[in-house]
C-alpha cells in the first residue's frame, strides 16, 4: 500500500514538472508572438513612411529591426526545442523560417546601406539592455533532423561508400612493400643499438643500488637523526603550504573574489532540469509518431467516407456552370488547363455571375480596346517612374517576401491558439479536428482531378452535339494554343551521365578525392570574443577590425541558414559563392567543415591542387564538373570547397606549379555558378591567404561575398589560450598567467595557438600537472618558432580588400561629402566670373 502511494505521488511531480514546462514554454511562444506581431505593425502600417534621408538614422532603425528580430528567433528556436505538441512546432517551424528570412533580408539591407559585411550594435545593445551573447544567432536543430527520407537515405548510402573506401586504404596500408637492403641495416642498427643500451642503463642502475646499500651500512644513530629532521622539514613545509592555500581561497571566497567549490558542482534543480530535457525529446518523439499515423489513418477514413460526398457537389457546380455561361452567353465556356488549377480557378472566391461578366469582357475585346489599355498602361508606367524618381531623394525599406508568410503565421496564431482551451488536452497530443481540416483540402484536391478529367470529356461532348461549328473552331485553337506553349519550352541541359546511377557516381568521385567527409567540427569550436569598440571607432573615422565572433556571425547568416531550409533558400537573397580571406591558421578551412556539419551538408572538393591530373582534356574537365554539380544538387545541401583560390586566377603563374595548370577551372566553373538558381542549395566556398597574387577583378566575379578574416584580438587570445589547454587536456591555475599570454601572443593565430599547446601537454606533461602546475613561460619557446602575422601583412590585406567592389564602395561613401561640396564651388565661382 505504502509503495502504490509512492508511486502516485511520483507520478503526481512528474505531471506538475511537465505541466510546469509545458505553460513555460507555451508562453515563451506567445511572448514572442507578442514582440513580432508589434514589429509587423511598424513594418506594414497603414500609410507608407516617408524616405528617410539621413543615412546614419536609417542604418540605426535597421540595426534596431534587426536585434529585436534576432531575439525572436532565440525565443522561438527554444520553444520550438522543448514544445512537444506536433501541430504546434509546425507552425512554430513556418514563423521560424519566415523570421530567419527576415532577418537575412536585413542583413542584406545593412550591408547595401553601410558597405561593409561587419556591423558595430555595442549602441543599440546599451538602448535594449542586452548583453553581446544576445546577438549570437542560434541555428534550428531541424536543419538536421527534419530532412526528408530521401535525402537521408542518399547520405547513408554516401556515407557507406565514404567507409568502404576508408577501409580499402587502411587494407593498402597494411600490406608489406618491398624492402631495400640499406633499408633493411639501418633497421637492425637501430634494434642492436637500442639493446645495449638497454643493458647499458640496467647495469648502472645496479652499480647506483650497490653504492646505497653501502652507505646505509657504514651511517650510524647520528646519520639517522638527520635523516628523520630532513623528513620532519619537508613534511612541516608541506602541511604549511596547504594550510596557508586553504586559507587564502577561504579568505577570496569570502570577499567574493572567488567561487566556492560547491557551486561549480551542478546542484539538484539543474540534474533534474537535464532529465526533464531528455524526457521532452522522447515525448516529443513518441507524439510525432502518434501524429504521423493519425495523418494516414484520418486521410483514408475521410477519403471513404466524404469523397464520393465531395465528387458528387462538385459535378453539381460544375454542371451549373456550364448552363448557366450557355444561356448567359450562347456558348459553352471554355475549361480551365489543369496548369491554371482546373476547376478550382473556376470557384475560387468567385460566384457564376461574376464569372460570366469575365468572360463577356474578354469576347468584347477588339485591337482597339487593346491599343488604348497599353497607352493607359504606358502612361501609368511613366506616371509611376516619376514617382519613384521623386522618392528616390531619401532611403527606403526594400519590400519583403517573408512578411506577408510571417502575418499569415501571426494571425493562425491569434485565431486558433492563443485563445483555445487546452485544460483537457494535458499530454499535449495532437488535434483530431485539425487534421481533418487540413486533409479534407488534400482530398479535395484529388477528387477535383478526377472530376476535371470527366467533366473535360462531357463538355466536349456537350460542344459536338450542340454546337458543332463553335466546337471545331475552338478544337483548332485549343490545338495552336497547344503548339505555341510547346515552341516556349526551353532546352534542357545535356545530362552526360544519364546512363549511370546516383551510387556509381558517388563512388567514382570519392576513388578520385572529390567527395570528402567533413571534419566532425561545430561553428561553436570557433572560439572568439565580441568586439566592444566597434561603433566607437567607427564614430571617430577609425574602421575596425572584425573579431573571430564577428566572423563566426557572418557565416552563419550566408552559409548555414539559407542551406538549412528549403523554404529561407529560395525566397531570401542568393548568395551562390563566399570567399574566406585570411593569413595562414585563422581557420578558413575549419569554417568550411563546420558550416557542412551544422546542416549535414556533403563536401566537395575542387581545389586546384585536387584536380591536378584527374579528368584531363576539355571533355573530362566539363565531366568533372557535371558530375559535382549534379551530385551536389541530389543531395543538397552541398558545399563545393576551392581550397587557394587565388591560384585559380593567377596573374603570372609560378614555375613549378605549371605542370599542375591551376587555371584550368577559371573559364568552366563561373559557367556552372551561373546555373545555381534559388531551388539549388548548392554553395561555393573559397579559401585564401595571398590574394594579392590573384587577377582581382576575375576574383570578384567569381565571389559575391568576401569575408575578411583577421588576426585574433586580445579578448579572442584569452578565450582561445584557456579553451585550447583545457581541450588538450591541460588544467588553467593560478599560476598559469592567461593575461599575459595573450598579450604576447600578438599576432599569433589560432593554428599556431594549437600547436604551440600540442608541443607542451605531451601525455607525460599531463601526469604531471598535479605536483608542477603549467605556467605560462612554457609555451614561449614552440611560439618562438613560429612566425606570427606581421602587422604589414595584415594591413596589405585590408588595402586589397579596399579595392574590392565593396571596399570602394565604403570609401566613396566615406568621402562623399568632400565630392558634394566641390561642383558647389565650381557653379559658384562661374557666377561670380559673370558678374
């Protein structure tokens, strides 16, 4: 008795946490719904606002737009994490989608309006009270885990090929190649001399064993005495120094200047938080399965029940239609293509009477009437030019496409969630009715097929038996109409590998290292700090230097989020190439595989020195790519790396790389780019570190973004200094001074960073870390030997990032002023002259 009550007041807590979590996360969803519903209203008022003619003011109510569009998707991404109802996170899915492409259509607006891919908020974060980690974009877990089964089914099966030939290349490893005899000596040499040495060190650790035995025999009772206060010393020393440590961190933690051990340790909200987590994915799990099978069963039972229903009502409409046009007009109308929607154009927010008077206007058109519209249209398209040449004096919003999908969200929501009465739905499980709703248009649209198809044929007939010289005349226009629609057709694209299989070309492009697997890297282990004084600078005509967080931001707004989803793809601003400019070890080709791991994107790589050799010859060269941007369009997304992508457009190429022709790809690969269009999400992305050497103008073209990447700053050092040691095993004390390695490591990047910390923490190093902690003044010597990034490198980048199309942008703005005021004084100097 006493364990049934124990399990039912367990159960009881259980359901209040979930309940609890439940309301919490609800209303998360609602309070942002409540933030994006007033931003709607400022952005679709009643009135259209006037151009703003200040650039500075607009670029800060675009800045403003765009944080408080960012802290909507974090609220909504949580809430879409932890809400467990099925039909719910579909919803939260659309608005998410639309906010993430409003905000990329922000991005888009700053970077036209500022001319510079790096935005400085540090003002409009002081003006909302947010902290810099506020405007970190978060990235939807369902860029991964909602692909559809094909795709995922696409990457299993390259995911097997990518083993097999792991596999295959471990077996060549293994086995023995032929052995030269110098080969053969220097191997038993080294074996022969490391046995006497062996023995060498075992006899003198002998001879050091005999002359303490000795020793220990001829000392007396005085030798012992001093042994045990030698002991006592040490022991004494020991114990102080422990005393005295345990003191002072009890003094620190005191004065709050250190954290008390306990509160490092995770307490017991949090270790129930974690399993309440876990227990909301797996109900989330087990309700989407409930969900997709209610789907299947109410669509079946609805098809049998309401479609003869529904088949019926139709034909009834239909048939009205077709004599209520005949004795209106004295003819049959003509039916609707199943291109324009068939029988639904006919119905669709229209009665018959309108319907008629449709088609009466369109007979009654002669050439005349025709003539005079297109003058009217003439003169409303001039009408319209200069309007818009007068408006053109200030600045305005470019109009959205996310808005009207993000209104649509907004007011499902208002309508059907925010006041609907959940108390009886306390699991959370999905609604039966809305199903129905939702496929009963599904069937609809089935039947009306069907219906279409008889319905075509009785009107055909009806025109044969009634009205046989109308029905040839419109037989032989249907038949034009046929042929014109056929001579639009565009000419498809020759399919070189139409013979062969998805899986074949797969396995051919990884034999040739053309398909690779990323490296299991997250953009988060791109470590790096915000940068505080980026507007400040900014205000004293100083530009800044972006910092690695400014970087990682930038990549998550062009790469993941637009490949992520099909829908932000397709409707945001195309950006088909980026290229990562950096010197050497900022992490260029760490970004690329960790942008294909975020959305599970494949990997491609035509890096000059990768497709040296492979595909010679014109004909293999259109092969190799075909065969990339087929495969990459199959299992999208996919990311094509061009690893040095400045030798691609060398202006003079170098002696020894002429046998290897890196140019070879400079004329074919714009001509594929050219081919990526909005459904293709299909990204290239291109590394360098001496674009200088590089044709420019060439370079450009080919790029429609160029991110600049720096050295890190000092916040960026300290963040990178103590994550680095910990990941490799090491432990941060005290005595490690990270401030003042940081400082010193000006000019260091990343890459050096780490191996400087692999020469260090060696597996014996980190033994010993407990008896002699690390200090900073170990690290100095691998650096020494490493060259950092001098200060003229990294200005040589920035004077030809300046000359990009961006870069000259930015400085005719800046000196824009000074151009202005010029002319002035011309006109007013040819004045004066008259007078």
């Amino acid at each position: 008795m006493e364990f049934s009550q124990k399990e039912q007041l367990v159960g009881c807590w259980e359901r209040r946490t979930e309940e609890s979590e439940g309301l919490t996360y609800n209303q998360l969803w609602a309070d942002a719904q409540l933030e994006l519903s007033r931003l709607l209203a400022e952005e679709l008022p009643a009135e259209p606002p006037r151009p703003q003619r200040d650039r500075v003011v607009f670029f800060q109510q675009l800045a403003m737009l765009y944080v408080r569009y960012v802290q909507i998707l974090r609220q909504l991404e949580e809430a879409y994490n932890f809400v467990v109802h099925p039909q719910k996170r579909r919803l939260i899915q659309k608005i998410l989608n639309g906010v993430i492409g409003r905000v990329l259509e922000l991005k888009n607006e700053m970077v036209e309006k500022e001319f510079s891919e790096y935005h400085y908020m540090d003002d409009v974060l002081h003006d909302l009270k947010l902290t810099p980690s506020k405007l970190e974009i978060p990235i939807p877990c369902y860029f991964l885990t909602e692909q559809s089964k094909e795709v995922q089914q696409r990457k299993a099966m390259l995911m097997d090929i990518l083993k097999m030939m792991e596999l295959s290349k471990s077996t060549d490893s293994l086995t023995v190649n032929d052995m030269t005899q110098e080969e053969a000596i220097n191997i038993i040499q080294k074996a022969e001399r490391a046995r006497q040495r062996r023995l060498r060190a075992k006899l003198n650790e002998e001879s050091r064993n005999m002359n303490r035995r000795r020793r220990t025999e001829t000392a007396g009772t005085a030798g012992l005495e001093l042994a045990a206060i030698c002991i006592q010393k040490v022991w004494r020393g020991y114990i102080q120094r422990k005393r005295t440590k345990i003191a002072r961190d009890e003094e620190m933690i005191f004065l709050g200047m250190a954290m008390d051990p306990q509160y490092l340790k995770p307490c017991p909200a949090e270790i129930t938080a974690q399993a309440n987590e876990a227990l909301t994915l797996l109900k989330k799990e087990e309700h989407e399965e409930a969900y997709q099978k209610s789907l299947v069963d109410i669509t079946n039972q609805l098809r049998e029940i309401e479609g003869h229903d529904m088949s019926k009502t139709m034909k009834r409409q239909i048939h009205k239609w077709f004599f209520h046009c005949r004795n209106e007009t004295g003819a049959f109308p003509d039916y609707p293509d199943e291109e324009d929607g068939g029988s639904a154009l006919i119905f669709a927010e229209k009665s018959l009477q309108q319907l008629i008077e449709e088609t009466e206007a369109k007979e009654e058109e002669d050439p005349k009437n025709k003539k005079g519209k297109s003058e009217k249209e003439k003169e409303k398209q001039d009408k319209a030019k200069g309007k818009d040449d007068e408006e053109e004096a200030g600045l305005k919003m470019l109009p959205s496409a996310f808005l009207s999908e993000l209104e649509e969200g907004s007011k499902i929501f208002l309508d059907f969630w925010k006041t609907r009465d959940e108390s009886r739905n306390f699991s959370q499980k999905h609604e039966v009715e809305l199903i129905k709703e939702e496929k009963r248009k599904v069937i609809e649209a089935e039947i009306r097929i069907q219906v279409d198809e008889q319905m075509r044929q009785e009107l055909a007939e009806l025109k044969l038996s009634v009205d046989k010289d109308k029905g040839g005349k419109a037989k032989a226009n249907a038949k034009k109409k046929k042929g014109s629609k056929s001579g639009k057709k565009k000419k498809k694209e020759k399919d070189l590998t139409a013979d062969s299989t998805l899986e074949s070309l797969c396995q051919e492009l990884v034999e040739q290292g053309l398909l690779k697997q990323a490296n299991n890297v997250k953009l988060q282990d791109y470590l790096g700090d915000y940068s505080y004084l980026g507007t400040t600078l900014r205000q004293n005509d100083i530009e800044p230097m972006p910092s690695l967080s400014d970087v990682r931001q930038v990549l998550t707004l062009y790469a993941v989020l637009p490949l992520g989803s099909q829908v932000v793809h397709e409707k945001a601003p195309l950006i088909k190439s980026i290229l990562l400019v950096g010197p050497e070890g900022v992490g260029k080709k760490m970004l690329v595989h960790a942008v294909c791991q975020e959305i599970g994107a494949c990997l491609f790589d035509l890096s000059p020195m990768n497709t040296a050799g492979k595909y010679p010859g014109k004909s293999g060269l259109a092969m190799m790519l075909h065969m990339v941007f087929k495969v990459a369009r199959l299992l999208q997304p996919a990311v094509i790396w061009i690893g040095d992508a400045e030798k691609m457009f060398y202006k003079k190429v170098p002696k020894e790389e002429k046998e290897l022709d890196p140019k070879r790809l400079k004329k074919d690969l714009p001509k594929s780019l050219k081919m990526i269009k909005g459904e293709d999400r299909v990204l290239i992305i291109g590394t360098t570190r001496d674009p200088l050497s590089a044709e420019i103008k060439s370079l450009c073209k080919m790029y429609n973004k160029i991110i600049l990447i720096p050295r890190p700053d000092y916040g960026s050092r300290l963040i990178l200094w103590k994550k680095l040691i910990t990941k490799n095993g090491g432990e941060v004390t005290k005595a490690l001074d990270l401030s003042s390695l940081a400082k010193i490591t000006d000019g260091y990047t990343p890459g050096h960073m780490v191996q400087a910390i692999q020469q260090v923490l060696t597996k014996q190093r980190v033994l010993q870390q407990a008896k002699r902690p690390l200090v900073a003044s170990e690290f100095i010597p691998p650096l020494a030997k490493i060259d950092p990034v001098m200060k003229v490198e990294e200005e040589a980048l920035k004077n030809w990032y300046a000359k990009t199309p961006l870069g000259k942008k930015r400085i005719k703005a800046a000196t824009g002023n000074e151009e202005e005021k010029a002319p002035v004084k011309g006109k007013d100097a040819k004045k004066k002259g008259k007078k």
